[in-house]
C-alpha cells in the first residue's frame, strides 16, 4: 500500500523534516527548516508536499514527562494546526518524548557533536517520529481482526464432530 507522509519535529528555531519511503515501512530524515517566518516555512514545506505526493503530517508533540501536555506542547499543537490547514493535509501526533534525546545518542555512537550538529538532531528526531508512527500505523493494520466466515463444509465437520 503506498503511503507518503512527513514527520516534523518542530522547535522554537528549526524543524526536523523526515519523509517516507512509498512502502510506509523507513522514515528517513530529509531537511531541517530554519524558522524565520511562518510563511517560509509553509513554502518550504509545501515544496516537499508537492516532490513527494505527501498524504499526510505526523508531528510530534512534546508531553511533559508525566504525559500531560504543556506549555510547549500547545505552542506545537497550535503551529501544527496552521500548518496542516495551509498545506491542506491532515493531521495525526505522535508522543515525541525522548526523541531529541535519541537522536543525541545516535550521533554519539557515530562519533558526532550534538552540538555542532543540531539540524541533523533535529532531522534524526523527526525520523524517530515519523517511523514510530509508521510501526503503531502498521501493527494496527496487522492486529485488525477479522473473523473468516467458515464454508459450509467447515459447519458440517463442527457439527458432526463436536455435537
């Protein structure tokens, strides 16, 4: 099934841009957005909606440790909602607690400054959203449960072996 979607990991000063292969299975990290106005960053994203056939915007949302949502978490709702309204897409979030934090550890183990090296956190986060989303996106599709009518000769079997 194809399914094309960007995940943002949105900050106060950048926008970790990640998009998908068409498959839904990688989320890869593709840019991250210096935010100067909100009108740039529409246009840029609007450029890789328009490049990639985009269906959808994952964004993270920043809970709080004790999973309520605050103060930055509202800021991010609110920005993602003027977002995905003028890009026209639909909307979904997906708990980004620990993300940038992941992203850190994953340019540690490559021998990389998290501080030299922001935009690509930033990048590596939305990664880690949009790919979290495609997996819980995935198991619901694998965990859907239909029950299989059984044929008439199922029924017949059940009923001469079992009443």
């Amino acid at each position: 099934m194809h399914i094309s979607a960007l995940g943002l990991d949105v900050g106060s000063k950048r926008i970790g841009v990640a998009g998908c292969d068409r498959t839904g299975l990688i989320a890869i990290g593709l840019t991250t957005i210096e935010r100067q106005s909100f009108q740039q960053v529409q246009a840029e994203l609007q450029q890789l909606v328009a490049e990639r056939e985009v269906q959808i915007l994952v964004v993270g949302l920043p809970y709080t440790m004790n999973g309520a949502i605050g103060a930055q978490a509202r800021q991010v709702q609110k920005f993602a909602r003027a977002m995905a309204k003028a890009l026209q897409l639909p909307l979904e979030y997906v708990d980004e607690r620990l993300t940038s934090y992941q992203a850190e550890q994953l340019l540690h183990a490559q021998n990389l400054s998290p501080s030299r090296n922001k935009g690509l956190i930033d990048r590596k986060a939305a990664s880690l959203i949009l790919q979290q989303w495609l997996d819980e996106r995935r198991l619901k599709a694998t965990y859907t449960l239909t029950s299989p009518q059984p044929d008439a000769a199922d029924s017949e079997a059940l009923d001469s072996t079992f009443f």
